[in-house]
C-alpha cells in the first residue's frame, strides 16, 4: 500500500517536474532563445534525476526487474525530451530567419 502511493507521488513528482522544463524551454517572456536555452540545462538534469528516481521505484515493484529504461516515467521523460528538444530548435528556427521577416514588412 505505501510503496503504491509512493510509486504515484514520484510519477506526479515526474510530471512536475517535466512541466517545469516545458515552461522554462518556451513560456518565458521577453527572453532570447539562448537564455532559454541556458535556463532550461538545468531544469532537464532535476528532470531526469526525479524520473530515474521514480523509474527506479516502478521497477522495483516489476516481476523480473526489466531495465530502467522500460519503465513508464523514465520512458516519459525520453519522449519529453525528445519532443520539446525538437519544438525548441523549430521555435529557434522561426525566431531567427522568419520572425525579422514579418517585423520589417510591418506597415508603419
């Protein structure tokens, strides 16, 4: 029973945690992509630390202990990361060769 609800505090720790990456990587107003950038390194090291931390406890409680990286949130953070590296170089992307395209032909 405690393992269960401790198993469900460190997903939703996980989940925080995840979440805390995604507004540092993209809801920061004001700020250029390589502050985001630099803000969002160390957000991603407390994001794995937390995941591999509850991947640890899932597997634990799993017959024939599979590997950590089978278990659900270590396998959340993998797809995060992957797609909010990928929506972080497409906004990067935008930012520097089309956003100054839409500024100069503004009517003034």
């Amino acid at each position: 029973m405690l393992l269960e609800v401790g198993k469900a505090l460190s997903f939703i720790m996980s989940i925080l945690s995840l979440y805390a990456l995604l507004v540092s990587a993209f809801f920061v107003p004001g700020s250029r992509w390589e502050e985001r950038l630099a803000d969002s390194l160390l957000r991603i090291a407390l994001a794995a630390c937390v995941c591999l931390a509850s991947g640890l406890m899932f597997r634990s409680t799993e017959p024939g202990e599979p590997p950590v990286t089978r278990t659900l949130p270590v396998r959340l953070f993998l797809w995060a990361l992957a797609g909010m590296a990928l929506l972080f170089f497409l906004s990067w992307y935008l930012e520097e060769y089309y956003v100054p395209l839409l500024w100069r032909n503004q009517p003034h």
